[in-house]
C-alpha cells in the first residue's frame, strides 16, 4: 500500500491568532465552513483543539463515502490534527503568518492506499478531488474570518 496525500492551501486576510482559534472551533466555525461534501457534522467531545472528537460523512464523490470519527490533537498553537479511528486518514491543518493580517492556511491530508490498478486510480484521482473539496472549505473560511 502507498501513502496518499492530497494538499490544499489559501491566504486569509485575517491574523494568525484569529485564524488559529477558527481551525480549532469545532463547535461553530467547523460547520460554518464545510461544504456540501460533508454530511452527519456532530461534535461528540470537546469542541475546541485538543481532545476534541467529531464524526462526519465525506462524499469524495457519488459513491464514494467515508464514515470519519475524527480524534484531534493540537501539538503545537499552529497544527491542528485530525486521525480517523476508522481508517489511515490523518488530516493537518496548519496556520502560518503571511505578511501583516494575513495567515497560510494548509491542509494536507494522507492515508494508506490499495494497491494494484485501484491503487494507481486512488493515487492518481484522489487527492485532486479532496484538494478541490478543500479549497471550498478554505474558501468558506476567508469569508468568514476574512478582515
């Protein structure tokens, strides 16, 4: 099995510190800025950062649903972490400063691939789609912290 990754990222004209406390919001900025992939949203611990626990359904396509119950940890102010006690899904959120009043926000996530043709397809389509559904979110985001 290979490692799958998929990245996304965006500038939001908001600082670090505000942008930093959205990402680890899983109470009310989380379900604010999900797009339509995402169904079932439900925080069942926590709610902000570390020790948090969601759940949620992510329609990476029509067919295609992953049941995600989602741990998260926060290793440093700047990283939030998600891992799936369902699968290999390991999604990092990351908040950078970019310049004054503006943050770099990154999300990168991998998991476990099959292997074989699936595996190539899964290699080669995946993370295109999830980068796409991720830049709506981040989208979501900068409006809705944006300055």
């Amino acid at each position: 099995m290979a490692q799958v990754t998929a990245t996304a990222e965006r500038t939001v004209p908001a600082p670090v510190e505000t942008v930093r406390a959205a990402v680890a919001d899983y109470t009310e900025t989380r379900p604010a800025i999900l797009t339509e992939q995402f169904t079932d949203y439900a925080v069942l611990t926590g709610g902000r950062g570390d020790g948090t626990s969601a759940t949620w359904k992510l329609h990476a396509t029509k067919k295609r649903v992953r049941h995600v119950k989602a741990d998260v940890s926060q290793p440093t102010p700047d990283t939030v972490v998600e891992k799936d006690a369902n699968s290999s899904l390991v999604t990092t959120w990351r908040v950078a400063p970019a310049g004054e009043g503006a943050s770099l926000v990154t999300i990168t996530t991998t998991w476990n691939g099959a292997g074989g043709i699936g595996g190539f397809f899964e290699r080669t389509f995946a993370p295109k789609g999830l980068t796409r559904i991720y830049d709506g979110v981040l989208a979501k985001l900068a409006d809705r912290v944006g300055s």
